[in-house]
C-alpha cells in the first residue's frame, strides 16, 4: 500500500451560513519513499490537508489512511501512538526544547516513547544532517538553519512511515534552506524515507519528486520531477 493515502477527504469549518469548506472532497496517495511537495494560494486547504493526514485533525467525512490502518477508526490513545511511532513532523518555527540540548532534542520522542536509541541509526542520521559536532549545544547555540537541521534529525530518528513538514524552510534564510531542502531530499533518495511538505515557494518544491496544487479545498493539478521554472 502507499505509506499515507486520503480518500473524498472533506473538512468543513463553522455552521450554518457561515460553512467554510476547506477541503472538498481530496484523495490522494503518497507512495512510499516519494517526496511530495503541496502547493497552492493562502486559504486553499494545504494545512488542513496535511493536518487531516497527520492525524493532528480530523475531518468532516472520507477517509484517511496511514499505511493500511484507517484512521476515524482508532481511539485517541491508539491515534497518539501512530502519530508517535509512524509518523515524524517538522515545523516551521522549529520547536525545539529550549533547556535541552541538540542530542537530548534528537532523542527526546524515543526517551519519551521509552524506546531504546539505535545508535548506528543515530550516527547516520546525525551525519546526514552534518551535527556531529554540534550535540552537546543548546538551541540558542545554534543558529536557525542548524536549530532546523536538529528538528529533522529529532524527526528521522524514530525511522517514522512518514514525515509531514510544514513550510519547514519558512523562517531560514535562502542559503540554509536549500541545506535542509538538500537533506530532505538525500533522506528520501539514501534513506527511502517519505515525505509530504507543505510549501508556497518553488524553489523548495522543485526539490521534490512531485508537486500537488490546491485551490479551493480541491487538487487542481499535479506534476512529477518539477523544476523551479516549470512550478511557477
Ligand atoms: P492554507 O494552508 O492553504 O492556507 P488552510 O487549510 O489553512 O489553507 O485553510 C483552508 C480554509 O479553511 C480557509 O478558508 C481558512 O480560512 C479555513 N479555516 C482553516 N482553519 C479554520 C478554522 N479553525 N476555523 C474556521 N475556518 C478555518
Ligand atoms: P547556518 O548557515 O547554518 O544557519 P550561520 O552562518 O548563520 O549558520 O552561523 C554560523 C555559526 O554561528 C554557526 O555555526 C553557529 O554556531 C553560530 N551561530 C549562528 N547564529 C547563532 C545564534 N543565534 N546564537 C549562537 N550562535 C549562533
């Protein structure tokens, strides 16, 4: 099966007259070890989309799939352990723990799961996204291209099905955010892991295998092994 999947996804805020239908109906599949950029105007459903799939929010009606377990069916216990043990997220604002440092930070969801740390994954991780000798420095130690470097590597160590990040180049500035972009794609190509990644900018989808367009809460297009030039 696809490692995520949506299907007639619909989300419809607030009542009455007031109805404002986010998503309209969307399925969609993310195959495993795909990197899927998702693109589209202010207002046009992205984080609903990936809220929906990320098990973070749930929708009106239709379906959502993390590999082949159906989410609506699960008890909030059971979802809290998908999103922990299946599913990894990066976020703009980094959010890291600020009193913790770059290590702590990397192995705070297994600490927290009770997991033991598999170190030779660790060191792979960690020298994919170039901290080895930053562990042992707090958050306000590093600088933001680094504090995002950790949070992706807090979110590779699990080994997660899937990772959702959302706008995760948004507060960088253009040179360490084509470090991450690169990262993220050399995770999906060496390490087959699958992504989904909210993004307004092309340059950062160009970066993926593939690019959907939202508009109106509706996929408006789609397209494989973008280029900068041919997104905008
Ligand atoms: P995008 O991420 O593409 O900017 P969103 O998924 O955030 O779009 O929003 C889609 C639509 O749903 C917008 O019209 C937005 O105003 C509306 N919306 C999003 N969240 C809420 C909410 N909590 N309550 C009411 N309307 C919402
Ligand atoms: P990057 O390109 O990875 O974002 P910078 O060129 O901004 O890195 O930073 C260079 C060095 O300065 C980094 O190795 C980091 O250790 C240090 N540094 C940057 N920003 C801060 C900060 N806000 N507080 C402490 N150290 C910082």
């Amino acid at each position: 099966p696809p490692a995520a999947s949506a299907v007639d996804l619909a989300k419809v805020y607030g009542f009455g007259d007031t109805q404002v239908i986010a998503l309209g109906g969307v399925s969609v599949e993310f195959a495993a070890g795909q990197f899927t950029a998702i693109m589209g105007p202010s207002g046009s459903g992205k984080s609903t989309l990936m809220h929906c799939m990320a098990a973070l929010d749930s929708p009106t009606s239709g379906k959502v799939y993390i590999g082949e377990v159906e989410l609506s069916s699960l008890k909030d216990k059971e979802l809290t352990r998908i999103r922990r043990d299946r599913l990894g997220f990066i976020f703009q604002a980094f959010n890291l723990v600020p009193t913790l440092n770059a290590k702590e930070n990397i192995t705070l969801p297994l600490d927290i799961a009770g997991q033991d740390i598999d170190k030779e994954w660790f060191d792979t991780v960690v020298r994919t996204v170039g901290l080895a000798d930053r562990l042992k420095h707090k958050p306000n130690e590093l600088s933001g291209g680094q504090q995002q470097r950790v949070a992706c590597a807090r979110a590779l160590v699990s080994r997660p099905d899937i990772i959702f990040a959302d706008e995760p180049t948004g507060n960088l500035d253009s040179r360490s955010g084509a470090e991450i972009l690169a990262f993220l794609r050399n995770s999906v190509r060496e390490l087959g892991q699958t992504i989904v990644m909210v993004t307004h900018d092309p340059g950062a989808a160009a970066y993926a295998d593939r690019v959907l367009f939202l508009g109106d809460g509706q996929i408006v297009d789609e397209m494989f092994d973008p280029s900068a030039e041919k997104v905008l």
